[in-house]
C-alpha cells in the first residue's frame, strides 16, 4: 500500500532515519513512500501463503516473513514486499534487510497493482537471486507466477480456483483455495 512520498534522502540517510519511524517507509531513487494498511483480506491472504509454506521451509533451510521486512534490491531501492523467501546464508544471519530473496509475493490492491507489476517487478527482476514472483489479488481469486528462465526471460502462469500453486525454486505446493481460505472477497 503506497501512501504520500517523504523528501529526498540518500540510502544511508534512509537507512538511518528509517530505523526511527513507527510506520515503514519503501525507498525508490532518493524518494521516500510511506507504506499504507492493508485491508485484512490483504492480511489474510498473506499469511495464508506463510502458514503453508513456513513448515515446509523449515525442512530446507529457508525462511519466510511477512510485511515488515525490507528487501535491498539495489543500493538505492528498498522494498517491503508483502511476503519474501531466502535461503541465503547471508540473509538467515541478518537482522536489518534481506539481499538475496528467491521468492517475493506481492498482494494486489487496487492501489498498488499497477506499481507491483510494473516498476517493481522490474526492480525486483534485477536481483539475480529471485526465482520467482508470485501476485495475489485481493479482490478476486487469480494469482499470477512469473518464474525466471533463460537469460532475461520471465515465464508466466496463472492460477484460479480448483487449481495448485506450484513454486519450483522450493519445491512446493499449495491449493489456492487454501490460500483464500477464510478471506472475504467483493461481490
């Protein structure tokens, strides 16, 4: 959820100031953007895809969060994606930011639909740990999966009701009505 932007600061000016606020704040080339509530389907579903991967992780080393935990995507971006997976030794012994995700989940509000596929999905395409990206709309069951291929490619698949979200890079699956378990959707 994107509110209004901060003033301009550097990434360690960000960094520093960050750490103070009581509300989290994504960083974009020197631009500061308050980060708004999430409805509680937002809520729900994300923790939904969290409480069906977290034991399978376990088995394998991995980590997932929820929310409040930024992602360095490059030495002037950061992002709070809504859901992230690592299995870097790097990011399990860190306390501040995650560097290498394989996997980001994004759920979509009408708000931030356009900016989670467009520049941010570009943004995260940089990071060549990322496998896979998954969005989640919160306004009707439909969750998309990009997965890296060869080279710069990116290949897609939808899923809907009835089906099973499969993420290659873990090895795992999940019912999609398991994921909008208990979320209550617009009409």
């Amino acid at each position: 959820m994107i509110a209004s932007p901060q003033p301009h600061l550097t990434a360690e000016e960000y960094l520093a100031w960050e750490t103070q606020q009581e509300t989290r704040h994504e960083y974009v080339n020197g631009a500061i953007i308050a980060m708004t509530g999430g409805s509680i389907a937002h809520n729900l579903l994300a923790l939904n895809l969290y409480s069906a991967l977290r034991p399978h992780l376990r088995q394998r080393g991995c980590v997932a969060t929820v929310a409040d935990v930024k992602v360095q995507v490059s030495s002037s971006i950061y992002y709070y994606p809504d859901l992230v997976v690592t299995c870097s030794d790097r990011d399990l012994q860190a306390r501040q930011l995650i560097q290498d995700p394989c996997v980001i989940v994004e759920v979509l509000s009408p708000s931030t639909a356009a900016n989670d596929r467009g520049d941010k999905f570009k943004n995260y395409r940089n990071l060549n740990s990322l496998q896979e990206y998954i969005l989640i709309d919160s306004e009707k069951i439909s969750i998309e999966r990009y997965r890296r291929g060869e080279g710069r490619m990116w290949l897609y698949h939808p899923y809907t009701t009835g089906e099973t979200l499969i993420l290659e890079s873990l090895e795992f699956e999940c019912a999609i009505d398991q994921i909008y378990e208990g979320v209550s959707l617009e009409p």
